[in-house]
C-alpha cells in the first residue's frame, strides 16, 4: 500500500514521489455492483470443502478423508441430501439457508496439467493457455465498464501486491495495513509546500492524502496499523475491502488472496488438519467481507476460483495431490442461492478422470461469463474476445442471480 503512512518512506525522492499512484477510487462509480474474487492459491479440494457424500462411492474412494453424514465436528452440513458442506464452513451454510450462496461442483479451467504456476497463470490471466498474456481478465473487464472506469480506481487488490487476475493497462488500487506510524499533519502540510510549484508531484501527492483520508474514513483511523499474521489476514483484507467497497465512492471490483489449498499432507478430517484450518479462515475471512460490505451486500458477487482440485484419493501421507475438477462458491446477496449446480460426473474408477481425479464437466469460465454478464452487464462478444478470448464455445451460465 503506498499510502500517507507509506509515503514517508517516499518523500525523500522526487523520482520516487513521480510513481506515487493514486490508490482508491475517487469519482462516482458506474455501477452500483459490487464484484470479489477470492483466489484460493494452493488448488483447493473440492471433495473435501463440499463432499458429495450421497454418491454411493464416496465414502470407500475418500476413505480416511470421508465426511460423515452424521451431525458432529465431522458431519457434513447437509445441502440438499447429496451434497454438503464442509464443518468448518458455518458462515457459508447460514449464506445457504438464506439463499445466498450457491454451489457448483465438478468445474475447471481450461488447464489439465498439474503445475501450480502454470495454472494460476492461466486462471488469472483468461485464455487457454499459460503464460499467453500480461494482461488478467478482471482489468480487461474494468476497461470495458465505461470510458472513465480506468481513472476511477475501480479495481482494488487487496494485499501487498497486485495479482496477475487486476494487472494491466486499466490502474487499479491496492491497500495492506501500513507498518509505519501515521504522519504528522504539519509534516505534510511541509512536504504539500514543497511540492506546489511542481504540479506532477504536487497533485499526486493530494490526490495520495485525499485517497488515504478516504481510507481512514471507511475504516477507522487505525485500522491500517493493524498487522498481517497468517491466522488473520485474510479476515482483516476482507473486512477493509469490504468497507471500501461499500463507498459510494469507492472501487466495484476487488480481489482476495486466499493461502493454504496445497494439502499434499495431513489434510485431516473434520475439525483438524490442514484444510480445516484454510477453510476456518476463508468462513471468517468471507464473514467479515458481508460485515464490512453492509447494506452493499444486497448489491455484491463473491466468487472462488482454484488453479484445479485434488486427486480424489487420498495419498499415503494423509493428503491429496493435484487434481483436475473442485467446487466453486458464488455467495452474495446478489445471487440466487440455496442450489448446488452440478453435472455430476460419479466416483467411480471408471468416471474419474485419468482414473485419480474428479472430471470436470463445467468449464469455470461459463460461471465467470454468467456473473458478469447479468451482474456488470458485459455483452456476450466481449466476454468470448476480450474477458476470456477465444472462449466463444463456452456459454454463460444462466440464473445465477436474483432477477
């Protein structure tokens, strides 16, 4: 975040103070829509976070990593008689029950290779194929919001940096809790002066104070000074994008990074292990996103993605390795929830793909076409060329959100 508590770092250079970017939005926003990504870095298992757990093979194919279909620390919170989700995910249920989350399961990219690198690269940046572009498919969809979008800041990575999924021509912000004690208003008052006569400088600085006061206001003026340890990140990110997202003024796109997918080992079962504890904190994390977002949660879209799920057996170390198909979340009270969509493939060894993993039967595109058609209102030839190019063949998914 290079923000007023950052830029003390900063005002000793003029060639440092030239790149200072602005980094919240500062105009009115065209849109009243409010969209989050939440990329879950590490490949995320789907059979573990929503177990199918009425098909016949389940049970025997997950074997140690089987969920029960009881009530208890390792019951399954039941969907809708075949699918359930995750004990951990108790947020997510009441999102359910209130027909605002929804489910689909057996879904993935265009990737079938196992390499994470290659895969996140191909999730974020939109085509076919790794490495294919510099550009992510959220900052081409930014550009096409409205011919004033790019300067409006509408995108926000929440984090120390800004992941490929925002990068490109359209400017976005960013915002991390700073490390550094707040600045002296004559301080800036003094560094203000030293700047008027220069009005590159001079007019990104004040558009630095005003950005950061922005920020201050959303989220209370000591919420930047809070520090990131790996057990509350992500809930301090999600509440403070939520809160600025909330701004009438303030970014429409966001993107949350979500650590801890890669459970080659101890993945656990229940209330421990590994993958519990990731999906603790994406329940905390997305609990305080709805908190932070406020009345603008009727008017928000969460949506999960992976690089690809996980072999559907678990390996000798209690574990599972890389995958193909996994599950995705779409929450928000923007959607139309309490549904599990899934052309579901089956467990058996015959139905798995390349005999290990789930296969994948909806293209994770599809959903991501779905939501910003009906929620940006993006039209169909510019979500097949430029959002995701080369993708006319995949439709949007229909009905994922409230009329």
């Amino acid at each position: 975040m290079l923000s007023r508590r950052h830029l003390l770092s900063l005002t000793g250079s003029a060639a440092a103070m030239g790149l200072l970017p602005v980094r919240l939005a500062l105009a009115d926003a065209p849109t009243d829509a409010r969209f989050v990504l939440a990329i879950q870095r590490g490949a995320m298992d789907g059979l573990h976070a929503v177990p199918p757990y009425g098909d016949p093979n389940y049970a025997a194919l997950r074997g140690t990593l089987a969920l029960s279909d009881k009530a208890g620390l390792d019951g399954v919170l039941d969907l809708d008689g075949r699918f359930g989700l995750h004990p951990k995910l108790t947020e997510l249920k009441a999102w359910y029950d209130q027909g605002e989350l929804l489910v689909v399961h057996a879904v993935a990219t265009p990737y079938r290779e196992r390499s994470h690198f290659d895969g996140q690269d191909l999730l974020e940046n939109g085509t076919i194929q790794p490495h294919a572009g510099d550009s992510g498919w959220l900052n081409r969809t930014i550009g096409l919001m409205g011919p004033t979008a790019g300067d409006q800041r509408l995108g926000l990575a929440l984090g120390e940096d800004v992941p490929l999924a925002l990068r490109g021509k359209v400017k976005v912000a960013s915002w991390a809790p700073a490390n550094l004690p707040a600045a002296a208003p004559d301080f800036l008052n003094l560094v203000s002066a030293m700047y008027a006569k220069q009005p590159q400088l001079g007019d990104t600085l004040r558009q630095a104070i005003s950005a950061d006061a922005m920020a201050d206001q959303a989220m209370g003026a000591n919420a930047g000074m809070v520090p990131l340890r790996p057990n509350n990140a992500a809930r301090i990110l999600a509440e403070a994008g939520g809160k600025l997202l909330a701004q009438d003024n303030g970014p429409r796109i966001a993107v949350l990074e979500l650590q801890g997918w890669d459970t080659h080992t101890n993945q656990g079962l229940g209330a421990n292990g590994r993958m519990a504890q990731a999906l603790q904190q994406m329940n905390d994390a997305f609990a305080a996103l709805k908190s932070g977002l406020g009345a603008a949660w009727s008017k928000t879209v969460v949506m999960t993605a992976t690089e690809f799920g996980r072999t559907a057996r678990p390996n000798g170390s209690g574990g599972t390795d890389h995958g193909t198909a996994t599950a995705l979340f779409l929450g928000g009270g923007a959607v139309a929830g309490k549904r599990v969509i899934a052309n579901w493939p089956g467990l058996e060894f015959a139905q798995l793909y390349q005999n290990r993993d789930l296969a994948p039967t909806t293209d994770f595109r599809a959903v991501a076409k779905g939501v910003l058609a009906a929620h940006l209102a993006l039209p169909q030839d510019a979500l097949s060329n430029v959002v995701f190019p080369q993708s006319g063949q995949v439709r949007p998914m229909q009905e994922l959100l409230r009329a």
